[in-house]
C-alpha cells in the first residue's frame, strides 16, 4: 500500500507519489510541473533550431512541400524563414531556461 500523508492546506490524507491533493487542489511537488514546462520549451527550441538549419542548408527548390517557402523558390524567403526560426528557438531555450531557475 502506498504511504500516505496529509495535505499542508487541507489535512486529506495523499499519497507520496501524488503530485497535486485531490481534495483541494494544492500542488505537491512543483518542481516536477517546472521540470515538465522547461523540457516542453526546450524541446520546440530545438525544433526550431532543426528547422532553421534545414532552412540554411537546403536549396530553394528542395524543400520538403510542407515547409513554408516550398513554392517561392527565392533564397531572400529561406533566409528570412531561417532567421525567424533561429531567434524563436534561442527565446525558448531563454524561456525554458528562466522557467527552470524560478522558485515560485
């Protein structure tokens, strides 16, 4: 049986592996909700940065049909399509890192 204890706010009895009070709602284990958000930023960061590099390293008429950019055939567009992915991925990767050094 698991080990149970009682809730900081509403005194119901928890499990250990309970990560929010199914009483009243209170969050138990916050930094593992932390954890969950910043590797979910992390992980379309990186995304981004793939697709900022396809961007850079394909040619204009080789793009897979489902990218934006596919049809124009112009470099100018891959550029600008691989400059907006880049800085959306460092500011997620900015993101999730303050997400991650937040206490509240």
């Amino acid at each position: 049986m698991a080990k149970l204890k009682p809730c900081p706010d509403c005194g119901h009895q928890v499990s250990m592996k309970a990560y929010t009070c199914p009483s009243c709602g209170r969050v138990l284990k916050p930094g593992m909700i932390r954890r969950t958000i910043r590797a979910t930023f992390y992980l379309f960061a990186i995304f981004y940065a793939i697709t900022a590099i396809i961007y850079v390293t394909t040619q204009a008429g080789k793009l897979p049909p489902w990218m934006p950019g596919y049809a124009a055939g112009s470099a100018r567009i891959h550029l600008t399509h691989a400059l907006s992915a880049a800085i959306l991925a460092v500011v997620l990767f900015i993101i999730g890192w303050a997400v991650g050094r937040s206490r509240a």
